[in-house]
C-alpha cells in the first residue's frame, strides 16, 4: 500500500516494486506450507509412541476362533451373508497391507531422496545474492528494499524447506518402529480374514451339501409314492439335486483353485518388490545376479496357466448357457396352473374325485418344490459363474505378473557378472568338480536309476530300444542307398526329385544315430523317480551333448562323397572334402567339453560352474572360432570356390563383414566367459547354436528348392531334345540308317543353373529371407528384454504437447494441454538403426518382389509396372525415413519451418535438378512416355530403356545410350510414337538406276512387302 500511495515513484517504479513485493509474499507462503509441514512430521513423531503402544497391545490379545461367532444354526442365506462380509473384510485388509507396503517403499526412495534435495536446497540458498545498496533519497530505493524481501523470503522458504526435510527425516526414524507394527497389524488382519473365509466357505459348502442330499432323498421317497402323471416332474427334481450336488463339487475345486492362484500371485508379487527394492538399493550386483538366476528358474510355467484359461473361457460359456436354459425353466414353472391342468389331463377318468384331489394337491406341491430347486440350483450357477471369473481374472493377472516377472530379470541379468575372473582358487575348484563328475558312488546311482526305469516304463524302454536297434543296423542299407543314388544323378534320363529326397532322409537317419543314442541313454538315467541330481545333471549333459552331436554330424552326412551336397547338390566336392577333415578335428574337441559343462550347468554348486564348467565352454567355443576361420574365410579352400563362381553376388560382396561377424560371435563370448559373464556367454551361446540349425537349414532348403528347378528345366531340355532328334529322324531316309533313340546328347552348359528361371530363384531367395528372419525372432526373442537397459541410457529430452481431458469438481469435462518430456534414449537410436535398415533391404528387395508375384499376373504393359514398382519404393522411402525420424521426435511440426527454408534456398541454387524431379514424378503419374516406347526428342530417336528420378534413357538405332534430363519430356516437344498404337506409316525412299523396269521394281518390293508379317494389308 505504501508503494501505491508514494508520490515519488513513478508509474513504472510502482509496477516493478509491486511485482517484486508480490513474489516475496508468494515466497512467504511457501515457507509457511513448508512450516506446516514440518509441524505435521513433528507431531506425526509425537504421537507415535502411543500409537505403537496401542497397536503392541492389540497384537498382544489374541484373535477369537475364525467363524466361533457363527451359529451353529445359522441358514443358508445367513452363511451366504456372512461370507459376503467376511470376503469385503478380506479386501479391505489387503487394501490397507498394500497402503502401508507403499508407504514403506516410499520412504525407502524418500530417505535416499532427502539428503540430495537438502544439498540442492542449500546451494539454492548460495546462489541467492544481495541487492546493491541505493542512497535513501534514490527513487529505486523503494525497488532495492522490495528486491532485498524478496531475497530474504526466498531464503526463508528455503530455510524451512531444508527444516521440512530434517522433521520428515526425524519422523521417519521415530516412526520405524510403528511402520512395522502396522505392517504386522495389517498382516495378521489379512490371515485372520483369510481363514475366516475358509471357515464360513466350508459351513457354505456343508450347508449346500446337506441341503442337496436331503432334497435328493426327498425326491427319491416322493418318486416311489407318486402318481404316474407326476413322475416326470419329481425325476426332474431327483436330476436337479443330482446336478447340485456335482455343483457343489465344481465350486468347491473352484474355489481351491482361486485360493491357490492368489497365494501364488502375491508369493510372486512379493518376491517381485523385494528383488525390485534390492536391485534399487545395492544395485546388480553379483548378489543379485544369483539371486535373479534362482528366481528366473523358479518361475512357473505359462503354458498350463494359459490352458487352464482356455478350459475356464469354454466352462463359462457353457454356465451361462445353463444360467439362461434355468432362467427359462424357472419362468415356465411360474404358470402352475397350466402344468397341473396338464397333469390332471393324463389322469385316467375312472379316479375318484378324492383321488383327482388328493393328485392335483401332490402336482401343486412339486411343481412348487421343482421351482424352488431349480432356484436354488440357478443361484449356485451364479455363484460358480462368479468364481469362474474371479479364477479367470486371477489366472490371466498371473500370466501377466510371471512375464512382468520374467522380462525385469531378463531385462537385467544378462548384464550382471555371474562371478569373479579366473584365480588360481578355480584351479582347485575345478579339481573338485571333475570328481564329482567321475564319483563312483554316483555314477552307481546312475545306475540304479536304469533298474529304476526297467521297472516302471519297461514298455517304452523296449519300443525306444527296438526303433534305436533298428536304425542301427540299417545304416548300411541307408550308406549303400545314397551311394547308388549319388551315382544315378549323373544319368540324366533317370534322375529325379524323389531320389533326392530320399537321399535327405537316409543321411537324416545315418546323422541321428548317435545323438539318438545319448537321448535314449540320458532319458533312461532321469526318467524314474527316485533318480538323483547326478543323474538327472548327467542326462541333462547328454542331452546338450546331443545336439552338438547331431549338428556336426548332420555337416558330415551333407558332405559324404557321393552323398548329398557332391551329387545333387552340385556343391565342389574338393570343398566338402576339406569341410570333413575340419569336422573330424572338431567333434572330439565339442563332444567332452559340451558334455561337461552342460552337466555341471545342470547341478547347484556355482563352484563346480565357474571352475571347470567355464574352462571347457571356453575350450569348446575357441575351436568352434577356429573352425569358423578354417572353413568360412572367403579365401580359403573350402568357401572361396563357391565365392569365385558368384563374384557378383551380395554374398560374395559382403563375405568381410559375415565373416568378421561370424568369427567375432564365439569370441567374444569366450571373452565374456572370462571377464565374469558366464551365464551371459552360456545363455548366448544357446542361441549361437540354433542360428547355426537356422541357417544350415536355410541353405538345405534353398539347396533343394534349387535342385527342383534344375531337375525341370532339366527334363524340359531333354523333351525338347528329344522333339528335334525325332524330327530330324523322319527326314532322314531309312537307307541312312536307324537311329538309337536311347542316345540323346544334351549339352551340360544348357543346364547350368543360369539357365534356371531368375524370377523364381529371386522370389525363393525372398521366401527364404523372411524365413529367416522369422526364425532369427523367434531363436532371439527371449534375449531382446535384455536390451530393455538401453532405455536407461538418455541421449536428450524433447517436449510434446499432448492434450489431456480431466474432470472438475462440478463434474465438467476440461481439456488441459500439457507439455511432456519425452526422453531420447539408446533404445530409440537402435529402433532408428534398425528402421533405416529394414528401409534400405526393403527398397531393393519388394518392388521387385511385387513384380514376380502380383504385377506379372495383372493385365498390366511394362510400362504400367515400372510405374508401380517405381511409385512402391519411393512410398516406401519417405515412410522409412518419417518413422526413423519420428523414433527420435523428429516430426514434421519440428522441421517443417526448416524444410520450409531449405525449399526456398534450394529451388534458387538447384532449380534444375528440382525440376527434373517434378519431371520424373509427373512422367511416372501421368505415363506420356513408358518403358520400351520409341520416341523422338528433339532430334534424338529411339526406346526408353529407363525411367529415373532425375533423367531418362533413351536407346538410339545405333545402340547409344542418350541420357536426357526429364525436364525435357514435360516442357519440350515430345514424338511418341506408340503411345497409343504401335502402327504407324514408315516412308522408305528407294532409288533405281535410269533405265530399269519401274513396273518389275514396283511388283518386287510390293511382294516383299506382302512376305513380311509386321507390315498390315490395310492400315
């Protein structure tokens, strides 16, 4: 007021001092909230000695009996009542156990928090400076003294800030003890209500029981007595109790199941917050990568939760439907003046009038009791169809916590070292685990739990032992097969597809021989059920062992001589020579050390696995490196011939960087092993190997898809041949002599695989492409959460504004605009990455993927589908590119104004090359000239060839390639020659000598004319 009032200052001195003056008194408030609050923790410390001591003392007295309060005559619907109250108790409980657990977590982060804002809040008050001091008679000195209230109550509301966090702290401490106690409280509320629950459910379920039996019994002692025309109506109550007392049944299992699912889910639930708590307290530590591994383990199957829903979702449907045939039944007994009209019809005439009486009162009273019944029955429907959604709603929250749960620990643990870098400790260690591995007195427990599994599956052990003896002694007659076969290839009259496919089945069954051998030894070991952990860690060896095993002898069986890869394949045979060789070297290095660090894997001792189970992983995956280097470098003996005859090829184009990758792959997983990130390097290693099956696969199939071509165009060369030789056979006189028709030369060239259709080779390569990535997914799927730590990683932060609809107090809808801020992390970088890549394969791969498979079959000219497939892959340039940018927050309303600028800049230094592309856009849209069109341009004629962004070729009658700028084609004049109809008149001069006969010449070239096909009678 002063300030308003003062004559001195001028309007703007006022303004300025008044606005100051108003930020210290909002300044002010601000301190007194902080004061309050500091109050309310001060007395919140106060009061929590009594509150303690009043919650000590209840947790002193104990609670009555669960149910002791229930009559023992209590009905039906007062049970039914009663557990209605009791389940509203239990919800209520566990309402206030999850508040005070998150007020606990919320102090846990807020006691972390605190000294961090303290410090903040300090170097606030550091920064705060003084004003200059003015003379008293300056007019700024009223502003100077609104400048230093200012400064003084944002350091008061500073002060009681930083006290605000010192009585929160203090409360805290004094009230850690009553946090606990109420969290006792709350806990032993809830297992009180929980087991009251049980109770009245079982007094509910004894109660439906005794009501069920006692009406069957009824309804049977009623069936006996009852006149003929009523039987019908008490043998459908007799079903009725039947069906009530299966329900009870239902219900009962029902209701264990729903018992059983949400102890399960707050087990799971609380294991997750504790895990959560520790990982934000201590970090990932090794601690707690154990601790991730063991739960990860532990975590229960999805599958038959999500089967359990499937069977829950089918009996719903079908309890409704019950429900409403019920509902129907219940209407139609409401009439029971009709129904026993009914009754009375079918009553003979020769029934008294006492009799008729007595029989119309026993109708009334069944009908009465059949209404009743099928009431009650309807209501324990409803009561299983409730249950039948709370299972379903609870199983379905199940599903959703164990992937929560399993996606946080594969989020993590693959980034936490498993243990410490080799010591000299591991060399004993080791020691320890290879007698384990080779203990006597259990490899007898071995042993015995083969006696075991004679006992107890002596029928499938005798079948699986027969089907093992029986590929055993075929591997002769499968070897003898594909060397008959190899060499049959080579008759071309005489081969085909079926041979070959026999030939992958009989090399199949020779590669599965021993691997099948450990798969039959290793599930004899852990079948039965008193087998040890030894056994079933030695099973679970075999097992790994025997995919290794088959993996390298499924390489072997491709590369046998005559076998599938030399003969039908065509793959060089000194190539698949060498790649044996390198494969016998590599099988007795994988086999042993495979086998043993999938065994100590198997087992519980950390010890035993990162000892010797770590030093033969690394073993094992350097001489897989090493065989890689061998077998894979595009120079070598083995991979370079098959690089020299596809020089052009993308393979051979890109063989560093695969082969660099590929070799890369296993070592660094070795140096991952070694580093501490063993589970990381076993856990990647797995997926190592499938991509290996993937491709091996990949390269089979394509392989065989690729002899199938061959074979057809093959047969397709010798009935043409065969066509000409008997063509040329009737020509021939007889006196030349016969001709055998058996011999049929059909040069090799012709069949080489250049020859093969390129549209159906490149749409199989496509195929094989999405199979691949396909596979590729599904192989790496689990491990992508791993890379969920990226999103940690923020690069820079963007604001959005998003629009958000709220409502007021006075139940208005109110639409706020709020600015975000959106984090740009590692993850949003990879997510660019890989846009822009799957951009690039995609802009060279689907238009001409959309050529072989739909623009072929459409009654479209050349022209049409270069326009189409031109049109495709700009489309889908731009939309790579805007969502790329858009993972980012690059969007058109961030760049538009600089794009706006660029365009203005651009269109003055390019303005052709801007001008050419709007030519191009508007020759693909409009389609003036197409491809294979003969034009003329100024004074260039010939057949457009291409049709590119900036510029156009055109090929001239002496085979010069004319590039000419599109520009040219929209503002110049343009002679399309076969725009519309590719007819036209050719004026051809003709010069004779003086002399000649003009009328001979005439008729001459009148004949050619007429001998040519191209030229029309009447154009």
């Amino acid at each position: 007021e002063q300030v308003k009032e003062s004559v001195n200052l001028s309007d703007d001195a006022k303004a300025k001092a008044t606005g100051i003056l108003t930020q210290a008194i909002g300044q002010l408030e601000i301190a007194e909230q902080w004061t309050a609050k500091a109050a309310e923790f001060e007395s919140e410390r106060q009061k929590a000695p009594e509150r303690l001591a009043a919650i000590q003392a209840e947790l002193a007295k104990p609670f009555p009996e669960p149910g002791s309060d229930i009559p023992a005559d209590a009905t039906r619907a007062d049970l039914e009542l009663r557990l209605h109250q009791v389940q509203s108790d239990l919800d209520n409980e566990k309402k206030t156990l999850a508040d005070w657990e998150r007020e606990r977590d919320q102090r846990t982060t807020r006691r972390k928090e605190i000294p961090e804002l303290v410090a903040a809040a300090k170097a606030r008050i550091l920064a705060i400076t003084e004003p200059v001091q003015s003379p008293e008679d300056d007019p700024s000195a009223i502003v100077r003294a609104a400048q230093r209230s200012l400064v003084q109550a944002r350091r008061l509301a500073i002060e009681r800030e930083i006290e605000a966090y010192n009585s929160e702290l203090l409360s805290y401490d004094a009230r850690r003890d009553l946090l606990q106690a109420r969290l006792d409280r709350a806990t032993r509320r809830v297992n009180h209500a929980e087991k009251t629950l049980a109770v009245v459910q079982k007094r509910v379920q004894e109660k439906a029981h005794t009501e069920s039996v006692q009406t069957l019994r009824d309804a049977r002692e009623q069936l006996k007595q009852a006149h003929p025309a009523i039987r019908p109506l008490i043998e459908e109550r007799e079903k009725l109790a039947l069906g009530a007392r299966e329900l009870q049944n239902e219900i009962k299992s029902v209701d264990q199941r729903v018992s059983d699912t949400d102890a399960q889910l707050a087990q799971l639930s609380l294991e997750f917050d504790k895990i959560n708590r520790r990982v934000n307290v201590t970090g990932l530590t090794n601690a707690i990568g154990q601790l991730l591994r063991k739960h990860r383990g532990n975590l229960p199957s999805i599958r038959p939760i999500q089967r359990d829903l499937r069977q829950g979702k089918d009996r719903i449907s079908a309890v409704q439907l019950i429900i409403l045939e019920l509902e129907d039944r219940r209407s139609e007994l409401i009439g029971a003046d009709a129904i026993v009209s009914e009754v009375m019809e079918e009553v003979g005439p020769d029934e008294d009038a006492e009799r008729r009486a007595m029989i119309e009162q026993a109708a009334t009273e069944a009908i009465t009791n059949l209404r009743t019944d099928t009431g009650t029955l309807l209501k324990e429907y409803d009561r299983l169809f409730d249950k039948l959604v709370d299972l379903d709603s609870k199983e379905r929250e199940l599903v959703v916590t164990i992937e929560r749960f399993k996606q946080y620990v594969d989020e993590k643990v693959l980034w936490i070292r498993s243990g410490a870098t080799p010591h000299l400790s591991d060399i004993r260690q080791g020691r320890d685990a290879f007698v384990w591995l080779v203990s006597p007195s259990s490899w007898g427990n071995v042993l015995r739990s083969i006696g075991g599994t004679a006992r107890a599956n002596a029928g499938w052990l005798a079948v699986s032992g027969l089907l093992l003896f029986a590929i055993w002694t075929s591997s002769g007659r499968f070897r003898r097969f594909v060397r008959e076969a190899g060499e049959r290839v080579n008759k071309l009259t005489r081969d085909n597809m079926l041979r070959t496919v026999g030939v992958l089945f009989a090399s199949a069954f020779l590669a599965v021989r021993w691997p099948a051998t450990l798969w039959f030894v290793g599930w004899v070991i852990a079948s039965p059920p008193e087998s040890t952990d030894f056994s079933k860690a030695i099973s679970s060896g075999l097992s790994a062992t025997a995919v290794i095993l088959l993996t390298l002898q499924s390489l072997r069986q491709i590369a046998r001589i005559n076998g599938l890869g030399e003969k039908h394949f065509r793959w060089n045979a000194q190539s698949l020579k060498l790649l044996k060789l390198h494969i016998a070297w590599l099988t007795p290095i994988l086999v042993p050390t495979f086998f043993v660090f999938s065994t100590l894997e198997a087992q519980g001792n950390e010890a035993f696995k990162g000892s010797l189970g770590r030093a033969t992983f690394v073993v094992a995956f350097l001489a897989i490196a090493l065989f890689i280097q061998r077998v894979l470098r595009p120079s070598g003996p083995v991979l370079g011939p098959v690089l020299q005859r596809q020089s052009a090829s993308w393979l051979n184009r890109l063989r560093h960087v695969w082969f660099t990758t590929t070799l890369a792959l296993p070592l660094l997983l070795v140096i991952a092993a070694v580093m501490g990130y063993y589970y990381t390097s076993l856990y990647l290693g797995t997926r190592f190997i499938e991509s290996v099956w993937l491709l091996v696969g990949l390269i089979v199939g394509f392989a065989l898809v690729k002899r199938w071509l061959v074979l057809q165009i093959r047969r397709r060369a010798i009935a043409e041949a065969q066509e000409r030789a008997a063509q040329k056979q009737q020509k021939v006189q007889e006196s030349e002599g016969p001709t055998d028709p058996d011999v049929v030369s059909v040069p090799e060239e012709r069949l080489d695989v250049v020859s093969i259709n390129k549209q159906t080779l490149q749409l199989v390569r496509v195929m094989m492409m999405v199979i691949g990535i396909g596979g590729l997914w599904a192989i790496w799927a689990d491990a992508l959460p791993a890379l969920g730590v990226l999103r940690g990683v923020t690069l820079w932060s963007i604001t959005h504004q998003v629009s958000e609809t709220i409502t007021n107090a006075d139940g208005k809808t109110i639409v706020n605009e709020v600015t975000k801020i959106i984090p740009i992390t590692l993850a949003n970088l990879g997510l660019v990455s890989l846009t822009l890549l799957i951009t690039v394969v995609a802009v060279k791969n689907v238009p001409g993927l959309l050529e072989i498979t739909i623009l072929q079959r459409l009654p479209i000219d050349a022209g049409g589908r270069f326009t189409a497939t031109a049109i495709t892959r700009y489309l889908i340039t731009v939309t790579g590119v805007i969502v790329a940018f858009g993972q980012i927050g690059v969007g058109w309303a961030q760049v538009q104004w600089l794009v706006a600028a660029m365009t203005v800049g651009l269109g003055f230094g390019l303005q052709e090359i801007f001008a050419n592309l709007a030519s191009g856009l508007m020759l693909l849209i409009e389609r003036p000239i197409r491809i294979g069109d003969t034009v003329t341009v100024s004074d260039t004629v010939g057949t457009v060839t291409r049709i590119r962004t900036r510029a156009t070729t055109v090929v001239g009658w002496d085979r010069k390639e004319l590039i000419i700028p599109n520009k040219e084609f929209i503002t110049g004049r343009v002679v399309n020659w076969t725009l519309s109809d590719s007819v036209i008149r050719l004026i051809v001069p003709v010069g004779i000598a003086y002399g000649s006969d003009t009328k001979l010449a005439k008729s001459v070239m009148s004949k050619i004319a007429e001998n040519n096909q191209n030229v029309l009678d009447d154009p």
